[in-house]
C-alpha cells in the first residue's frame, strides 16, 4: 500500500513501476497522488498507472496524472489503462482547447 485515504487506493503491482489506483482523485488528495507518483519515478525511472478502478477525477487529478503543466513528456507517467471517468475529463479539457 503506498496510498489510502477514505476515497482512494494506491497500491503497486507485481512491476515496482506499475501502480494500480482505485476510487476518487480531487482535490483533497492529488499532492499526495502527485508526492506517491513522483517516489516512484526517482525509485525505478517511470511510472505506469493502471486507472481501470478509478471512479471518479476532477481537474486537479487529471493534471496529476498527465503531469501536462510540469513534466516533458518523457517524465510523465505512462497510463496503462483509462477509465471511463479519465476519458471523459480528457475529452473534455481537449475540447476546451484553442
């Protein structure tokens, strides 16, 4: 377990770099999600994220797991799998674009 609040679940899978999370990312717990991911990338040099179970994120989680306004892309985390939840957020801020 690398991270558990009443909303949210950060474990690490069998690949160190692999992190499954499940529930809600938002406001109340994206630095720490950002703080979990960051611990992970200096240990083993990337970070893939596994979001299958996530049920819920707002716009502060979808940076986090983006990391679009601090990260070149080679540091961001790698997505392994989307939840429907994060395809809509990223639909959604695609369309606010330009």
């Amino acid at each position: 377990m690398l991270y558990e609040d009443g909303h949210l679940r950060i474990t690490q899978a069998v690949r160190p770099e692999l992190l499954l999370v499940r529930g809600e990312i938002d406001i109340t717990n994206s630095a720490a999600v950002a703080q979990v991911l960051a611990e992970t990338r200096e240990r083993f040099g990337r970070v893939l994220v596994d979001t299958s179970e996530l049920t819920f994120v707002d716009v502060s989680g979808w940076r986090v797991l983006t990391a679009l306004h601090v990260e070149p892309p080679d540091r961001r985390p790698q997505l392994t799998s989307i939840a429907p939840c994060l395809g809509r957020m990223s639909r959604l801020m695609t369309d606010l674009g330009p």
